[in-house]
C-alpha cells in the first residue's frame, strides 16, 4: 500500500498546522494583553505536556509538579542575579539541578503508588514552596528577587512580548514534537504498559522501576524550563506561583485537556487560563459586586461541567462529538 | 530445564507452598494441577519472580534465579500468561505485541525523542515482528482493534501471542482454557503443540481434565501447597491420592 507522507503521519499535519497558527497570531491579535495571555497558556503548556507524559501515558500521579517548576525559575533567577551567570547558562543548570532533583525523588517515592504517590508528591510540593519561602538570603523570601535579566542571543534580546511570545510557542513546538516522538515509540509504549499493569509489564521484561524514574525526570526537566522561560519574562521571581494550587491547576489543565494526549496539553493550559481571564472580565458584568470568591465558584462550576460532558478531556470529547454528527 | 528446589512460601503465616520441588524437562509438555487454593499461581509468581520463596530455589537451566527482578527473568527466557489475560486494554492489539518485543529493541527515551533513523529501523522490525507473532495466532485481522474491546477468547490469544514475542524458552501459562468454547478449546490445544514445536518448554495450570490429558507429557498435582502425585496422565488418573482429593476420602 503506498501511502501519502500526510497519511503516515498525521501528526506531521497538525504540527505543521499549529505552527502556522501560532506563527501568524501575533499578526492578527494585536491587543498586548492577549499576547501576553497567549505567553503564559505557552508557559504553562510546556508544564502541562511534562504532567500528560507523567500522569497520562505512565500513569503516575503528581501533585507537587509546581517543585519542579520552581526550582528551574528560581535557579535561573538566583544565578543571573545574585551570580551574574549568564541566562542560557543558568536555564541549563536549571534541567540540570531539576533532573537530577527528580531522580534522587523518584527513588523513594515510587515505592509508593495512586493515592500514596499523590500524598506524597503533595507534600514533595508543599516543603519546596517553603522551602523557596524561607531561603531567605537565597531568594528574597517572600518579597521575591526582582532584577531578572532578559533572555537575549548574540546581540538581539527579546525585549518584545511578540519576540517572547516566539520564543516561547516555538519552544512548545519543539517540545510537542519530541513529545509524540516519546509516545508513538518502544518507550512510550512501555510507559502506557505500567499505566495498563505493572505486573503484565514486568511479564515481558519492562523495567518499571527505571522508565518511571526516566519519564519523571523528563516531565521534571519539561517543568525546569518553563520555570526559566516564567522568570526571564516576569524579569522577577516569588513564591507565588510555585504553590500547592500552581500544581493543583497544572492537575486540572492536564485533566480538561486531555490526560492521555500530547495535543491535549496546549488545549487544556489554554482552556483553563482563557476561563480565568473570561470569568476574571465577564462575572463583575454579571454581577456588579462579585468578588474573587464568585469567581472561583464559577471556574469551579464549568470544570465540573466540562469533566462530566467529557470526561476523557477536551481533545478526545471533540473527537468523539465529531465522529457522532458524521455518523448522522 | 527448570528445576524448583524445597520451594516454601508463606503470606502471614499462612503456607501457600509446603516444600515443593519440582523439574521441568526441556521441550516438554508439563501440567500443574489442583483444587483452588493448591498454590499453583503462587508458584508461577515465584518461578516468574513476582515474588521471592520463604525458602527454597529456583533454577532454570542450571542457573539459580535466586533475587533475579521479573523483568531480568524475561531476558533470561521466562515468558508467561495470566489467568486473566491482563492486556494493555488502552492499546491496540498489534501494540500489545509490540510492547511484548520490549526486550528485543534498543531505543531510549533520547532515541526515541530525536527519532533517530536507528531507531525507526528499529521500530519498522518491532512492527514487522509484532505481525508475525499477531498471525501466529491466528489475529493478524484484528491488529488495529482495541485490545480491550476483543472478546475475552481472543483477549487470550493476544496474551500468548504478546508473551510469545519476548521469545521465551520456557513459557507459563495460567488457565489459558478458562472460559474457552469447546471449539476454541480445540484451537488452543493446537497452537499450544505448536508452541512445543518452535522449541519452548511449556508449563501450564489448567483445570480442563481433558485437555491436560491430550497434551501433558507430565502432570504434576499440587494440594494445599504440597505435590500430591507426579507422573503421566496415566499414572495420575490412577493414583488413589489424587481422586482422594478431587473425589472426597470416600472415592479412594
């Protein structure tokens, strides 16, 4: 059978689809609150794609994946300000300390599996946040270190949100890329057995033990970058944004998305920041006196609603919706 | 081939295995059998190294497997099924089988990310050999379906096939007639003696008297975690022991 090279990879199309989009949005949105917008849902896509692998195809929970997050943006942004490391520099140590973070959590803690793991990486994220807290000399403590530099190469910096906005979408491309590649292999098949049943995986001689190890330093590494490309923008780092919640919500963009789907990552980051942003714009319309907590009632409401209409995520629920009106 | 040495495994006090030595022969035809609660999946777990015995020892061709992980006996050429299938449901079935190629194939997480051309050689043989193993049994048709949406049958068959792929020499199969038509009973029987012909010893539980008895070249009886009786069907069926535990006291 000769096939077409669109037909033997269809994921190939949907890249290259993507990146037109992408590529091109700057063109068309020109309100810089959207870009910025558009620069954090790539941030936290690059977050969400390292939890899909993690939760989705080897199905190992995390609930303090804001860890790994946090300690890439603080070592960015401890190195390029208190040490005058130049920022590349300091982004690869960032993997580099993540990584090797990841590996020495993950030894003990897939002792445990399912809720233990949960509870456990929960507290993993929880005594980082503190940790990023109360390092005080380190890291400012819970003023935040502000002075970040901007990311440049040779003589060109990304002083812009649009040259940003490119730098990080095309990192998300990358990354998506590397990421089917992961999936559609003997790797990512081994990693969707452990899902399936460690005992059946162990039956034809998958090392569980070492491939859930390897995808946690991955998502760890995924997570690592982020954190650098979040404070090189934010040109300033606190505790903040690496709390339990941080990771509760990367929990809810992998889950609205998709778990088991690559495409579904940038989806799901996408969906849940646009709800925020929407509801943050529209609920004082709603109700003229609304405060946060009407707010965080409503997103509460629609994710509720969205998990219960498609529960398999938003990429899979759209498929199967389109599949039933072709059949009428 | 396998030799289980004084093998004794107690959970909580309770003896699950009493003691039990056992030899495989090469090539051979060998039958585990015994009321529930003998012990027999308790010692497919030790042979496969689910788990360690209390006491006692395992070879296979020699070699102690003493502290061996699972996944290492799989190189070492143990492959085995379960009693209920334990498919990759999510996975298609040619998937199945190409995880089952697992051991064979060399990719890491950087190969496979970068997709380097040795490795989508690689992942073209994986897929060529996941057919062949998929035809063996009779299921190249359905190598796109679901695993988990086959009928339980089939679901079998794709278990044989996946622990076929890793290229066992000695291959543990657990019930794989539970549950079985007459007529796919028939068909198992056959693909099992093909099984011996590609020169795997086979060890398998089963309850389905007949079926032991055309196939087993040894059939060995296991009850409450002790060997009652060992020999050829013949030996068994006639061994006042055995129909003592099958029958009631009375019957002997």
């Amino acid at each position: 059978m000769i096939r077409t090279w669109w037909q033997r990879s269809p994921n190939a199309i949907s890249v290259l689809l993507c990146a037109l989009f992408l590529g091109s949005l700057p063109l068309w949105v020109r309100s810089p609150y959207l870009v910025s917008t558009a620069i954090f849902i790539g941030i936290a896509s690059i977050l969400t794609l390292g939890l899909c692998l993690l939760m989705g195809y080897a199905g190992q929970i995390s609930l303090g994946h804001a860890a790994f997050y946090g300690l890439g943006a603080y070592t960015s942004a401890v190195l390029t300000v208190k040490y005058g490391v130049s920022p590349w520099l300091a982004m690869a140590i960032g993997v580099v300390i993540t990584a090797g973070a990841a590996y020495l959590i993950g030894i003990p803690i897939f002792r445990l599996r399912e809720h233990y793991l949960a509870m456990a990486t929960l507290g993993l994220g929880v005594i980082a946040h503190l940790v990023f807290l109360e390092l005080r000399d380190l890291t400012g403590g819970a003023s935040g270190l502000p002075g970040v530099p901007r990311l440049a190469v040779g003589g060109f910096v990304f002083d812009s949100d649009v040259e940003y906005f490119y730098l990080v979408w095309g990192t998300v491309l990358l990354l998506i890329i590397l990421s089917l590649n992961i999936v559609n292999s003997r790797v990512g098949r081994a990693l969707r057995a452990i899902h399936a049943s460690e005992a059946a995986a162990d039956s034809i001689g998958v090392d569980s033990g070492r491939y859930k190890s390897q995808v946690l330093v991955l998502s760890a590494v995924y997570a690592s970058l982020a954190g650098s490309l979040y404070v090189h923008y934010m040109r300033f780092v606190s505790p903040q944004p690496f709390d339990f919640e941080a990771s509760v919500r990367l929990v809810v963009m992998a889950a609205v998305g998709g778990l088991a789907s690559v495409w579904g990552a940038p989806l799901g980051a996408a969906a849940v920041t646009l709800l925020t942003v929407l509801l943050r714009e529209v609920m004082p319309r709603l109700i003229p006196n609304a405060s946060g907590e009407h707010t965080a009632i409503a997103y509460g409401l629609l994710l509720v609603v969205i998990m219960i209409f498609m529960p398999e995520g938003l990429t899979r629920g759209l498929l199967v919706r389109r599949r039933r009106y072709a059949r009428r | 081939m396998l030799a289980v040495e004084g093998v004794t495994k107690a959970f909580e006090g309770v003896l699950a295995l009493d003691e039990v030595s056992l030899e495989v022969a090469a090539h051979s035809i060998t039958a585990l059998v015994g009321p529930n609660g003998a012990g027999k999946t308790t010692l497919f777990n030790i042979v496969a190294g689910s788990y360690p015995p209390t006491r006692g020892t395992v070879r296979l061709e020699g070699r102690v497997l003493d502290g061996v992980p699972a996944h290492e006996r799989v190189r070492l050429g143990i492959g085995r099924t379960f009693q209920n299938a334990l498919l990759f449901d999510h996975m298609t079935v040619l998937e199945n089988v190409m995880v089952g190629r697992h051991v064979h194939g060399r990719a890491g997480m950087v190969a496979a990310a970068l997709r380097l051309p040795r490795m989508r050689a690689e992942e073209e043989r994986l897929y060529l050999d996941g057919m062949k193993y998929l035809n063996l049994v009779g299921l190249g048709q359905r190598a796109q379906t679901l695993a988990g949406s086959l009928p339980f049958g089939q679901q079998r068959l794709v278990a044989i096939a996946r622990a076929l792929a890793t290229e066992p020499r000695l291959l543990l199969m657990d019930e794989p007639a539970a549950g079985l038509n007459a007529l796919e009973k028939l068909d198992l029987a056959d693909l099992i003696r093909r099984i011996q012909e590609m020169g795997i010893t086979v060890l398998l539980i089963e309850h389905d008297v007949p079926l032991v008895m055309r196939l087993a070249e040894l059939i060995i009886v296991l009850d409450h975690g002790r060997k009652l009786a060992e020999g050829t069907p013949e030996q068994v069926r006639q061994d006042r022991k055995v129909l003592a535990a099958y029958l009631g006291e009375g019957a002997a």
